[in-house]
C-alpha cells in the first residue's frame, strides 16, 4: 500500500538529562482541504532509584498540542522494573 499525502516529521534534542522527540504530524481538513499539522512531543527520562526494587524509573511524558481551538494534553506513564 502506498501512503498519500505529507509525511511525519520528527526531530530530537537533549534538554539536560531528558530526550525530546518532536513530530509534526501533517494532514488534511475535511472541511476546507488545507494541510494542518498536529504536534506532539515526547520526553523521556530517567529518575533515580529511591525506593524498592532500587531500579531506576522510566517516565514518558506526551505532550498533545490543541488542534482548531482544542486543548492542550499532556500523559504521564512511569514505568518500574519489578523483582526479577
């Protein structure tokens, strides 16, 4: 299958210790037919162990822009490596 229209476009950057991936997503208004992109970015980190199991956490931050007068979103997932 091919893919029509504009491509995804993603950059990354280092903000101290957290990894920011930007990525525009383009597409087409139904209503008007113009190109609109909706941006999301995610970071990424890691925070060190303070409690048990004593294995550092990885924490995912999405951040949604608000389309045609939306909100902005923002979700949080930590993720916790258990006992092995």
């Amino acid at each position: 299958m091919r893919r029509t229209g504009k491509s995804m476009i993603s950059t990354a950057t280092w903000e101290e210790n957290r990894l920011a991936i930007t990525s525009s997503y383009p597409f087409q208004d139904s209503k008007t037919g113009k190109w609109i992109s909706s941006k999301i970015t995610q970071t990424l980190w890691l925070e060190p162990a303070t409690r048990t199991p004593w294995k550092p956490t990885l924490i995912v931050e999405t951040t949604r822009e608000g389309l045609l007068g939306g909100l902005l979103s923002t979700n949080r997932t930590v993720y916790a490596k258990g006992y092995r």
